[in-house]
C-alpha cells in the first residue's frame, strides 16, 4: 500500500478583480514535494509537480501571486 505524504501547508488564492475570477491553490508535502492548481473559478483545474521544491519555493510563488492581485479565500 502506497501512503500520501502528509500535508504541511495549504494556500487558496483568488483573482475577482475586472472579469479574471482565476484560484490557485499550492500544497506542501512533507516530502518536499509542493503541487500547485490554477484555473478560472468554477471549472477544471490545471495542476503541475514539483518534487522536493520545499517551503520556500512555495512562499516564492505565492508573493508571486499576491504581486499580481490574488488575495486569501
């Protein structure tokens, strides 16, 4: 049987300002790895890997997105 890390850290970003309505979400394993998803609100969303990319990457991409008009959900 094959166990999913443990989750460390989550983050919900949302992007309503004009007609944009975008989320993206990033997930922090224990093992390093972070997952990030993103997409218009309320359809599919699109997701990529990171393996071992750790914390700070994470903190990294998410400034990014506050730069660029996401706030907390």
């Amino acid at each position: 049987m094959i166990r999913e890390p443990k989750l460390r850290y989550k983050v919900r970003l949302f992007n309503t300002r004009g007609n944009h309505f975008k989320e993206w979400r990033a997930e922090l394993y224990s093992n390093g790895m972070v997952i990030t998803r993103w997409g218009r609100i309320g359809s599919s969303l699109q997701f990529k890997k990171f393996p071992f990319a750790g914390m700070d990457f994470l903190m990294e991409k998410e400034d990014e997105k506050i730069k660029k008009g996401y706030r907390y959900a």
